[in-house]
C-alpha cells in the first residue's frame, strides 16, 4: 500500500502539478522550486532532501517508521526523476483540484499504513516543542513560504493556483486517513440508561456497552452509556434518546478508528 501511495503521488505530480508548475508544501514543494532553478530531476531533491528527515523520525517513530518512509520516497522520487513533457491537462485550476487529490490520496495511503513521503511534518513537531507554535500552526507558517516563494519563481497566479492544490491534497490526505464513514462515539448520561440503550438498538440494530447503571440509590444515580455510530445515524440517535429522557446529557464525539466488531461489545456491567 505504500508504494501504490506513493504512485498515486507520482500520477499527480507528473501529471498534473509539474507540467504546470504548480507545487505542494513541505519538502515536495522545495524540491519542485529547487529542480525548476537547478535544471536537476525533481526526483534527486526530493531524495536528499527528506535523508534528514527519516534520520529524524527514525529517532522519534521507530526503525518501521523510517523503513517505510524510506520505501515511499525512494519509490515516488525514482517515478519522478524523468520529468514527463506535457501533463494530462493545461488548464491550471483542473491541474491544482486533480493533482492535489491524487498527491492527496497517495500521502495519505503512506500515512495510514506508517510512513511519509515528505518529511516537513517532522519539522512541525519539532518547533512545536521548542517555540508557542503549535504543530498546526507550524505547518501553515512552512507552506506559507514556500509557496510565497513559487510566487517569484513561476508567478503569482500561480501560487494561487498551488495554494489550491496544496488545500485540495491535505483535504485528501485527512479523507484517506480517516475514511469517508468517519464513527461517532455517543456517551449518554441518564436516569434510564437501560431504557435509551434498548431504543438504540431498535434505531440501529447495534449493542451498546453500559459503563455505570442508574441506580436511585446511588450518591450519583445517574447512569452512563456508550454507542459507536455512523454520522449518518447521528440525528435519529438524539431523537431516540430524547424521546425517552429530555434532560439527559449527550457527548458526541469523532472517533476516526474503531477496532473490533460492535457483535463483540460486552456490557461492563454485565
């Protein structure tokens, strides 16, 4: 999956990006500047460029972390070493929506499966620790310059046009970590826990785990439920728990991984 991620990347970056000189952040970014002023492959920046960067994440993440790493980048800069003359299309906007996904979409297969194939996130943490920058905050400040910087290298419509490719590819990235059926996590405080959760499973045929059971003559008589749903179960959730206690307490929360089959959930309680 790492290497069909990093071919993805390629696609994008031959395809779309590179022929009409638009660019991503982080190190893809330098390196696309780079080879544009030193007439050296793409390919070569992008190698040496992130060395320092596996180094990094190695020491941080792990020896797999930085195996894999170093699989997706050998692998996208070996497909982008021999610049292709023409891409898919001329037309800027399409090249920056197209080309980010599919930059998108291949980072985030490297990601999901425990590498990187550009290493400007290490960096990111790295000034979190030392600076008030957050780690989000610094991402933002990295890529703002270097496409600030493609603004005097290939102008500045199309910086604009790679500040789009740039938002489109980590809009990908997140969808293809976190998936399109994104689960929420559903915790309910009430008096009638057991009477919600049977609701629940006649809403969406799926068990619930009771965490504490409402109890009249507990010091807190309150009980607590949990229930993973889809976002799509999330409105007729809240109005099957409403319609059995209007003053319970909802928390309703992301939960981008859930591991294990809900036919396996036990009550604690039981």
């Amino acid at each position: 999956m790492i290497v069909i991620g990093s071919i993805l990347a390629a696609v994008g970056l031959q395809l779309f990006l590179l022929p009409n000189h638009l660019l991503d952040g982080g190190v893809t970014g330098i390196s696309i500047l780079s080879a544009h002023l030193s007439g050296i492959p793409f390919g070569a920046f992008l190698l040496v460029l992130n060395i320092p960067f596996v180094y990094l994440g190695w020491k941080k993440f792990g020896r797999d972390f930085a195996i894999y790493s170093s699989i997706g980048i050998v692998t996208l800069a070996g497909l982008t070493f021999v610049h292709l003359p023409h891409g898919f299309t001329d037309v800027p906007i399409l090249a920056a929506v197209f080309g980010g996904i599919f930059v998108g979409v291949g980072a985030g297969l490297v990601i999901r499966y425990g590498g990187v194939i550009d290493g400007a996130d290490t960096v990111a943490v790295l000034i979190d620790r030392v600076t008030v920058f957050s780690v989000g905050e610094a991402i933002m400040v990295i890529n703002g310059i270097i496409i600030a910087a493609a603004g005097f290298v290939f102008g500045w419509e199309n910086a604009l046009y790679s500040l789009i490719a740039y938002f489109v590819a980590h809009k990908a990235i997140d969808v293809t970590v976190e998936g399109l059926n994104e689960s929420r996590g559903v915790w309910i405080v009430s008096h009638h826990v057991r009477d919600i959760g049977a609701v629940i499973n006649e809403v969406i045929e799926e068990p619930v785990t009771y965490l504490k059971e409402s109890n009249p003559k507990d010091p807190e008589p309150h009980g607590i439920l949990l229930a993973v749903i889809t976002r799509f179960e999330e409105q007729k959730i809240k109005a099957a728990i409403y319609s059995v206690d209007p003053s319970a307490f909802v928390v309703i929360s992301n939960a981008h991984e859930v591991i294990g089959e809900s036919a396996k959930y036990a009550s604690l309680a039981d």
